[in-house]
C-alpha cells in the first residue's frame, strides 16, 4: 500500500473529476492529488455535445435541475475563462444560443407545457412562427412550424475543454494514474485508499467518486445510485459546396424524439442522442443512426450532403431523481465524497460541480444553490434497484 498523509485519489478522469482534481490541486487543498482512470476523458464526456442549455432541456417536474442548471450556467463564463488561463488552451465555449423547434403538432402542444411550466417557474423564453425560427437560423428547414429562442443557453466544444482542463490538471501538479480502479477501500469507517485493477492500493484519506455511470460499482454504499443510460451521438461535417451548419444550437422534438445540433468548428455539428435503458451495451446501432439522421434531416435538410465523420455511443451518469449526487453519502465511510450522477447534464453542471468539490475539499459547506444535488437527501430517495 502506497500511503501519503494528505493525498486526494479522484476517480475517473472525465469532465467531472478531471475538473474536480484540478480544482483540488489548484487550491492546494491536499499534498497530492491523483486521479485514476483506465481511459482519461473517454466515456460519456468524449461523446458529449457540451450543451450549457438549462431552458431548451427543461423538462415538467424538474424545476431542482433547472435551477441547478441555471446556476451552473451563470458561473460558466468565470469557468471557462479559469481554465484557459490556466491551460493556455481554448475550451471553445459558444455564445451563439439555442433554439428549440418542433415540426409536428403533438410535439408543438409538448413544447406549448413545457413553455407553460418554465412561465410558472419564472423564464419566459421567446416563442417564435416557423418564420421567424428560419429567420434567426437560416439553416432551419420548411418543416420546422415553431420555436423557443434562448440566447443564454450556450454550449462548449466538449473535446477542446477535456484537453484543457488536462493542460491545467497537469500544470497544477496532478499526478494521473491510467489505471482501472476496482473500489475505494475503507478501514474503521474511513477511507483508507483505492484498490487498482492490479491489486495495488493507492492510500488516500479522501476519495472523490467521479466515474459517472461506472461510480455504483466502486463501494456497497453507493450501489444502485446511478446507472447507465445510453446515448448515441454522429458526427458530421459541411463538404465544399455544402449549405452551411446552423450558427446557434439546434435543439428538436421530431415526433416526440428529442434530437440536437450543437456547432463545432470547422463545419461540424454533434448530432445527438439517442437515449435508452439497456445496461452497458456500447454498440452504436443501426436504428439510432437512421432515427439521428432522419430527425436531424427534418430540422436541417443541409446535412444529406454532409461527411458523416464519426458514430460513438456511451453512457449518462442517470439517478431516480435525474439529479447529481455531490458529497458525502449516507452510509458510506468518512472521507468518500460522492460527484456523480450528472446525467444530461455533465457539461453544463460541471462549473457548479467545481465549486461544490473546491468547498467540500477545504470542509466548508457547498455553496447554497447546489443542495438539491447533495447526497443527504439519498437518505429519504427511493432508489432503483
Ligand atoms: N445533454 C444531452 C444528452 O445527454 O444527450
């Protein structure tokens, strides 16, 4: 067993804990911090589409999300900015907006409540014609009937910000460990480290648990608090000749499926995603890239003729309320400090997951806005099992 008085061991190295070890190395909040992860920045946070977009994902019943959304998405530009001085690298953070559009009628009454619920809950986003929508996005189609526009709802290039928050990481004296993690080991009710794929055990008076939809596996406690929710995404890109991708986010409901198109550089759009409840099968399927393609077609007849570069598919960190679990969960030893449980809304929450863990790190409580998402509350939550 390899022992440090004071070392932080975050596992998992997507966007949650690689921003989470870097916060922790930044503020000097442990001697050492090591973050262990079989595949850094693979997963769920290498297929994402990085939307920030708290409004055009609103769903009825998820005010507690919305509101920790909007939270986040305030502190996102500080984020941003913090991590690019930090890496000297870009994270692609995109101002240009979202607009949320339906081409049928059910789907059109499906946005008429959810515009219902966010007036009630103190958002009025603007609603515009079918018109007015193409007027604003020129790459929208004629199927396109009606739309919400919410310039607030950004989104960030997923990738850049991975490599940069790695560049900042490593400046910040992190030490990464490619290795699986097989559970976080305890002894007198603490924690005493983690045990590696190798049998190692990595010593540590605090573990982070930021391996997403993997993280229910790491400890009994934390059994049957998160599992996999799988997403498909494509990527694709305008050829020469091409009509041009949509400038804002393009987010649709095409006969109830929910699909979007979030810009990257170069002419390329993340298209997704497919959402479905079937364990940890990763294959990327033949009818998830025809219901993709076919939605996106309706709202964007330009991409038919544009280069289909990429299919990925992965797993949202999904929980029974759909809302994260930051903290330190009943029943589990002193010293685990739970930050998974993300679901949709890895990206987006991430700025907030920062300030959460930089707090719980130091032992001061987390800040005000982010208790809906602390794990006290499991100890009242029906969980799946
Ligand atoms: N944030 C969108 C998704 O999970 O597909």
């Amino acid at each position: 067993m390899s022992h440090r008085a004071d070392r932080v061991v975050v596992v998992g190295a997507g966007v949650v804990g690689t921003t989470a070890a870097w916060v922790a190395a930044r503020d000097r909040l442990a001697e050492e911090v090591v973050l262990v992860d079989p595949e850094p920045g693979s997963g769920a946070s290498w297929v994402a589409g990085g939307m920030l977009a708290p409004i055009t994902e609103a769903w009825p019943g998820e005010r507690a999300l919305l509101e920790l959304g909007a939270a986040s998405l305030a502190r996102w530009p500080a984020f941003a900015a913090a991590v690019e001085d930090a890496s000297g690298r870009s994270v692609g953070l995109r101002r240009a907006g979202t607009l949320a559009v339906v081409v049928d009628a059910a789907d059109r009454e499906d946005l008429d409540r959810i515009v219902e619920h966010l007036r009630a809950w103190g958002r009025d986003p603007e609603r515009l014609t079918g018109r007015e929508t193409r007027r604003r996005e020129p790459a929208l189609g004629p199927a396109v009937r009606a739309g919400l526009a919410v310039p607030d709802d950004l989104a960030v290039d997923n990738r850049l910000l991975l490599a940069a928050l790695r560049e900042a990481a490593a400046r910040a004296g992190v030490v990464v460990r490619s290795e699986p993690v097989a559970r976080v080991v305890e002894s007198g009710g603490a924690v005493s480290g983690v045990e590696l794929g190798s049998g190692e055990v990595l010593g540590a008076r605090r573990v982070v648990v930021a391996a997403g939809a993997w993280s229910a596996a790491l400890h009994p406690a934390l059994d049957g608090l998160v599992r996999p929710v799988k997403g498909e995404i494509l990527r694709v890109r305008a050829r020469p000749g091409s009509l041009p991708p949509p400038t804002w986010t393009v987010r649709a409901a095409v006969a109830g499926r929910a699909v979007y198109a979030v810009p990257r550089d170069g002419g390329r759009l993340v298209l997704g995603a497919t959402q479905y409840e079937v364990g940890f099968d990763a294959d990327v399927t033949v009818g998830g890239v025809r219901d993709l393609l076919a939605d996106t077609e309706r709202v964007l007849p330009g991409i038919a003729d544009y280069a289909l570069e990429e299919s990925a598919a992965s797993f949202r960190p999904g929980t029974a309320d759909n809302l994260p679990v930051l903290g330190a969960v009943p029943g589990a030893p002193e010293g685990l400090l739970a930050c998974f449980g993300h679901g949709r809304n890895g990206f987006l929450l991430t700025a907030l997951t920062a300030d959460v863990v930089g707090e719980l790190l130091a032992g001061r409580p987390m800040p005000d806005e982010s208790r809906a998402a602390s794990a006290h509350r499991l100890a009242t939550l029906e969980v799946s099992p």
